[in-house]
C-alpha cells in the first residue's frame, strides 16, 4: 500500500455545469484556509471598527454635555447680570418718580399758600380709607394744627386738602410722603418766619452742620426701605435698623436730616427730602413784591390799626401783600 505522504493530493475537479446547473468552481484547502482565515480577520477589524465608532460616540456625546454645560453657566451669569441691571433701573426708576412726587406736592403747597395766604396743617398717616378725614388736613380751617389727633410721626401730605390725587402724594415705593409745617405759618397772614430745623446728619456725626432753621415746611419719602413710613392701609413700617441720620426723619420731630443736599449719602440713608423757608415759597410764584411795596403795605398796616381791626378792606389787602414779602 503506498504511503500516504507519497500519494498525490487530490484535486477538486469543478463541477461540470449540467441542464439548469451552472458550473461551480472548486474550492481547494488552501483556498478554504484563506476564506476562513479572512473570516477571522475580517471579524477582528469589524469589532474593532464598531468599537472605535461606538468611542467616537461616546466622545462627541461627552463633548456635547461640556459644551451644554459651558452654555448654561454663560447663561446663568448673563441672567444673574441682567437681573441686577434690571433691578437697579427699577429702583433708579422709583427714586426719579419720588423726586417728581415730591416736587408736584411742594408746588401744590406753594400754590396754597399763595391762594390761603397759610399753609396747611398735616393729614392724618394712620387712618384708612372711609375715614371722614382722610387725606384731609387736620383741621382745614385756619389756625394751629391739631397734634393731639395727629402725632409728630403720623404728619403726611394732605393730597385731598391739596386737591392732589392719593398717588402724587405717595413716593415710587407706594407709601406716603411725611409732611411736617412750621407751626406760625398755617395762621392765615402769618409774617413769622419758619422754624424748623434742618441738618446734613445728626449733630453727633463729626463734620455735619446745620442747613437751615427757618424751614417752613418739610417734605419727604422715606426711601427705597421705608423705615418709619406710612402705606396706604395706615400702617407705619419699623424703624429697626434705621441709621442716627434716618432716625431724625422717623421721630416725628425737628431738626431733621437732608444727606443729599450735601452729597453725602450713607448705605443705611436713601430717605428723599425738600425744604422751603417762607420767603422762598412766595418767590417760586412769583408772587414776592419789592422793598417799597412791603414799605407801603407795613405803613397801611400799622396806619389802619390792623392788628386791632384787621377785617377792613385796606387791612385784609395789606396782610396779603405782607405775606408775600420776604
């Protein structure tokens, strides 16, 4: 018997093509051997090219979620930003309707003055609405102001005596502006001066002086925080944590303090002030008449003998005139 290693390999003969059989080529051992092997490799490359898209993938998702991540913390510091821009538009927003407040209320008063020839006395800031006498002064007749019913703290703007609306007596925060009047001056053809006194700070604050003590009346909001003012239902705000300076405008008594005028303004001070001395309230109208004209009404007062019988009509045309001198 021959052996094996000396017999010849057999060959694979193709297959002969036949009626509806097409001729297959043969397929040798070798041949096999390389389809299998190709196989192999073929599948080592495709789970290698699978994994590297499936990495590719997980990186550009990782990418996406920093670059999320990026975006959103830009965002959250522009919203941050614009919040507080937007806030302090607000603010500079009410602060600039105060001031417009305040100067509608100061010529509401100048003009009452120049019609009554006296100013008036303070509403009450504690009463609600339906009350009889709220915003009214009290009293609206001439002749001293009733502390009794209305307190040092409780004086504000008198917008129904003033024929102003309830708001243009209210600052940009929706609270009252405190109104406070030299007592001589709601006496109808009062020449006294003003008396009330008026400070850049507390006098306990070094460097701080006395602005005026001739005020006629006094006209403030008590700012951004409000302390010691009136809302619009009757109640007062706390005074906790008011500065010395705020302190003087929530006590309900002179001096008070005007950091503004000076330029000083301290973190604890936002309150918002105007003050008139008497013979400013005549000139803002115009209405203050010369040194001889007040010679002459001076001369018919005391002539007539005003002051013992002041309903004549030379009398009562020299008290108005009088009042309107500086």
């Amino acid at each position: 018997m021959a052996d094996p290693e000396e017999m010849p390999a057999a060959r694979e003969e193709p297959c002969a093509a036949g009626p509806g059989r097409p001729a297959v080529p043969a397929v040798g051992m070798e041949g096999a051997g390389r389809t299998e092997r190709a196989g192999r490799t073929g599948g080592v490359a495709g789970g290698r090219s699978r994994a590297l898209r499936h990495d590719r993938a997980r990186g550009a998702a990782g990418f996406t979620l920093i670059e999320m991540a990026i975006v959103m913390a830009i965002m959250g510091v522009l919203t941050v930003g614009g919040i507080g821009l937007l806030g302090g538009r607000v603010e500079a927003g009410r602060e600039k309707l105060t001031a417009t407040r305040l100067d509608g209320a100061l010529e509401a008063l100048i003009a009452y003055y120049v019609w009554q020839g006296r100013l008036p006395c303070p509403a009450d800031g504690s009463l609600a609405v339906g009350d009889a006498a709220y915003g009214r002064a009290r009293p609206e007749t001439a002749g001293p102001c009733d502390t009794t019913a209305v307190t040092g703290i409780e004086r504000i703007v008198p917008w129904r005596t003033l024929g102003l609306s309830e708001a243009e007596a209210s600052d940009g925060w929706g609270r009252r502006l405190s109104y406070h009047v030299s007592p001589a001056l709601t006496a109808t053809g009062s020449v006294a001066p003003g008396s009330l006194v008026v400070r850049d700070g507390a006098a306990a604050t070094a460097g701080t002086a006395e602005l005026t003590d001739r005020a006629a009346l006094v006209l403030f909001s008590h700012g951004a925080n409000g302390r010691g003012g009136w809302t619009t239902a009757g109640a007062r705000l706390p005074v906790t944590g008011a500065s010395v300076h705020e302190q003087m405008n929530t006590d309900g008594a002179a001096p008070f303090a005007d950091r503004r005028t000076t330029g000083i303004l301290d973190a604890a001070f936002d309150d918002m002030l105007v003050w008139r001395e008497r013979p400013q309230l005549a000139r803002a109208t115009g209405a203050a008449f010369n040194g001889g004209t007040c010679t002459a009404a001076d001369g018919v007062w005391s002539g007539e003998g005003c002051a013992a019988t002041p309903s004549t009509d030379a009398c009562i045309v020299a008290a108005a005139v009088r009042a309107r001198c500086g």
